[in-house]
C-alpha cells in the first residue's frame, strides 16, 4: 500500500486518540457541570470512532475472528511482557507517581487480557465459542488516584 497505508494507520492513531480524549473532555464536562458540552464532546467521539473503524477497514486489519484474536493476544502479551516494563522503570526513575501507578496497573490487566484472549482462541480452535460470561471492568481502572 506503500505511502497511502503509513497514511491509514497514522490517521486511524489520529482518530482513536481523538476519540478517547473526547471521551475524557465529556467527563470532566459532566463533573464540571455541563452536560449540552459533554453530549458534543461524546458524538464527536462517536464520528471519531466511525473514521478509526473505516481507517482500520482500509487497511485490511479485520480479518478472522481467530486472526483477530490472535493478533489481540500477541498485542497484549507484548505490553505486559514487554512495554509496560520498561515504561514502569522509566516513570520510576522519574519518580513520576502518577505514571508509575497507571503502568502498573494497566500491565497487570493487559496481562489479564492476554489470559481471556487466550482462552476465546483455545474454545474457539474447539469450534465452540465462549461460555456464557459476563465481563467487568475493573473499578481500579474506572478511578484514577
């Protein structure tokens, strides 16, 4: 795809990004009490999402689902094995608080992302899907210190 695929995958980093720094935006505008606000912050998300989904499409990274599980596990074993680490010792060189809290926590969960693809990929390859399992996300995630 040559130049037009750096542009995809750059645009579709754009368009996630902006899509979770709206979201961000419409919170605080609901603490801060403004509601009309965080509704335009939320829709605007929403259009981002559309345009990352579109980018991602283009790019040809949909694929299977077992591909796509696949894919996901490896990411995920990446950052927990691999990025979080060296950013986690980074931030306490820093001595960046904040940081250190946020990279340790999320590469504890990546790790247990990593585990449930796993498993999807394992019943999946049984031609069986997922038991019947409600997910949570975690309220250490939700709140930040």
């Amino acid at each position: 795809m040559g130049k037009t695929g750096d542009n995809l995958k750059s645009a579709f980093a754009g368009e996630s990004q902006a899509n979770r720094r709206y979201t961000a935006f419409a919170r605080k505008a609901d603490e801060e009490g403004f509601p009309q606000i965080a509704r335009l912050f939320r829709a605007a998300a929403e259009a981002e999402t559309i345009h990352a989904l579109n980018h991602l499409k283009a790019m040809g990274e949909i694929k299977s689902t077992l591909a796509n599980l696949e894919t996901a596990v490896s990411g995920e074993t990446f950052e927990f094995q691999r990025m979080y680490p060296e950013y986690l010792n980074v931030a306490k060189q820093e001595d960046d608080k904040q940081a250190t809290w946020s990279f340790d926590v999320t590469s504890k969960v990546e790790q247990v992302h990593a585990n449930l693809y796993g498993k999807a990929i394992k019943s999946l390859k049984g031609k069986n899907d997922l038991a019947r399992t409600d997910y949570y996300v975690c309220s250490v995630c939700v709140e930040t210190p």
